[in-house]
C-alpha cells in the first residue's frame, strides 16, 4: 500500500489539513510532543479501519465539531483506491469505497459500513491487529506484539506472511496429485490393454489380409450382380412398355365390343327391317320404294359384316400378345427370383465378413 493523498476535516487536533505524498518516496514527520505526528497515521488507521488510539469513536471528533471526515487515497496492487470514512456525532458513520478509473473514481462500496469494511480488508489482504503489530508501531505500544499470547503473535504473522494461502496451495497440490495419480492408473490400464493387442497383431494382420481378399472378390461379384441388376431393371422397363401396349389392346378390345354390339344392334335392327320389306313386297305400288330402301339395307349389312370381320382381326391379334406377354413376363419372373437370391446371399456373405471385421479390430 502506496498513500497518495490524505484529507483531514475536524480529525483530532486537525480542523482542515491536506498532506499530498506525490513524488515522495521516503518521508519522515517530526515536531514537538503533542504536535499531531501520530494523529496523522492515526488518520490513516482510523480511515482504512475505523480503529484509533482513542477509547471511545467520537473522540476522534475534533472538539466543538459535529462531524469529522478523513478521505485517503492509496496505490495498492496497481490500482487507485479511495476510502472516505466520516462519522457525526448523533448520526452515526458512513464508509465509502471507490477504485479509480479513466473515467473518475468509481463506487465499489456495499450495502453496510460493515460489509464495506470486509471488502477493503479483503483488498488489502491485511487487518487492523497485523497492521499495529508489523508495520505500525504506535507511540508508547512498541510492544503491542511482544505482549500478545503466543496463538496471537502465530496468527498475526500467519497473516502477515500468507501463510494460508500456502495452505490452500497445498490442498491445491493435494487434489492435483490425486487427479494425476488416477490418470496414470488409467493410462498404465490403457498400455496393458495395447500390449496385449500388439501381441495378436500378426494374426490379425493375416486375417485381415484374408477378409480383404475375400471383400475384393465379394466387391466384384457385386459390380456383376449389379450389371445384372440394370439388365433387369432394362427388362422391367421393357415390360412396363409391353403393359402399357397390353393395355392399349385391351382398350382396342373393349371399343371393338362395344362396335359389335352396335353392328348386332344394326343387324337385328336391318332384319327387321327387311322383314317389313318383305311385307311391303307385297303391295304392287309400293315395290319400287321397298327395293330402292332394301338396297340400302343390303349396303349397310356389307358395311356392318365388314367392321365385324376387323374386329375378329382384332380380337386375334389381342389373343396372341396377351399370350406372348404372359411368357415374357413368366420368364422374367423367374429371372428376377434367381437374382434376388443371389442378392441375398451376396448380403448374408458381406454381413458375415463386416462382423469379422469388427471383432478383428476389436
């Protein structure tokens, strides 16, 4: 802890004092008896700590003042802090904490006097009883460390070496060793499990040698399994061709009935007809008209015989596709099983020898 700067308002015997240790690096206060040199790092003690010399906390007021104020600013760990403690007479004390920026000084007090307090102590790493007893030796108590119970004197320089944080670095050290200790159970498990591997890796080796020979040869049976495969997906797209043409005949097939029906309709339609005519022969007046409409119906029996005879054509010709189809499909049926047998059995080979693998590297 560097200081920088003290202020001093109505502190003991000090109205308003200002004492600036800019540029100081070694500084030495003298005077009479009863001057004030004390009461200065009195100030100090009394701003950082909000403990003095005096017996009860209002004394530190100066007489016939209300209120006493002490704002000191010190250079610790490579920062600028400032404390300002002020304390009246009827209301109490306030504690303000504040670290420098480049923007000014800025808060870092707690809610509380006392939680403030810790918070400095716990910057500075250091309290009030190791400050008097190390640093500080006040006027007339240059024994204040030698008269202490030696538990007290033990803790004082525990805390003034840093001793606990030994203690934590051990406990650090402890658990760190614990942590490195199961590592290399772990990494010792780890080389016997490689040892054992690199022992069987002769046999490995040849195993691995056989199963790479075999998947070469799987591998290729697969490339001609699959030339196969688009030959018959080849097959199968001819046979949809020959399906839809199927359907196409079928369709042919069913327009060509439908004709027939209509011809026969016509034909039954035609006889009677013809059988009116016949009636109609009879009557002397009326032979020249029936002739002229039995010509006509003769026409359209020759018109109808012959649409009959295409759709007999046509029925034939539906009859020997449907016929040439059926054989085709039946033949690439059976293909497609032979095939896919093999697939299968090409699947069951290459699951066997991934599984060899597997425990090979395993």
């Amino acid at each position: 802890m560097i200081p920088i700067q003290l202020t001093l308002k109505n502190f003991l015997s000090y109205r308003d004092a200002t004492l600036d240790f800019r540029g100081l690096h070694t500084a030495c206060i003298c005077g009479q008896n009863g001057a004030g040199k004390s009461s200065l790092l009195e100030a100090i003690t009394w701003a950082i700590w909000g403990q003095s010399r005096v017996a009860s906390e209002n004394d530190v007021i100066n007489t016939g003042a209300k209120e006493v104020r002490v704002d000191f600013i010190f250079q610790n760990n490579q920062q600028t802090h400032r404390i300002i403690r002020t304390r009246h007479r009827k209301q109490g004390s306030s504690l303000e904490f504040q670290v420098e920026t480049p923007n000014g000084f800025k808060s870092l007090s707690q809610k509380g006097v006392r939680a403030t307090q810790l918070l400095i102590i716990a910057n500075l790493k250091l309290d009030y009883d190791t400050f008097i007893n190390s640093s500080y030796l006040r006027q007339g108590r240059a024994d204040e460390f030698m008269v202490r119970r030696p538990s007290e004197r033990k803790q004082i320089l525990a805390d003034l070496l840093k001793l606990d944080q030994y203690e934590k670095l051990a406990d650090q050290a402890k658990d760190l060793s614990k942590q490195l200790k199961g590592q290399v159970e772990q990494l010792e498990q780890s080389l016997q499990g490689i040892k054992e591997q690199l022992g069987e890796r002769d046999a490995i080796a040849k195993e691995t040698a056989t199963l790479e020979t075999a998947l070469h040869q799987l591998q290729q049976d697969q490339d001609q399994d699959a030339q196969q495969l688009k030959q018959l997906q080849a097959v199968g797209h001819q046979r949809n061709s020959w399906e839809q043409q199927l359907n196409f005949v079928r369709t042919q097939y069913r327009n060509l009935t439908q004709d027939c029906d209509r011809i026969q309709q016509d034909i039954a339609t035609a006889v009677a007809q013809q059988q009116q005519l016949s009636e109609l022969l009879s009557q002397d007046q009326q032979i020249t008209a029936g002739y002229a409409e039995y010509l006509q119906l003769q026409e359209l029996e020759e018109s109808l015989a012959a649409k009959l005879q295409t759709y007999q054509k046509a029925q034939q010709q539906r009859q020997q596709l449907q016929q040439q189809l059926n054989q085709d499909i039946n033949q690439h049926n059976l293909q497609i099983r032979d095939i896919q047998a093999q697939l299968e059995d090409l699947g069951t080979q290459e699951q066997e020898i991934q599984d060899t693998l597997s425990r090979s590297g395993e």
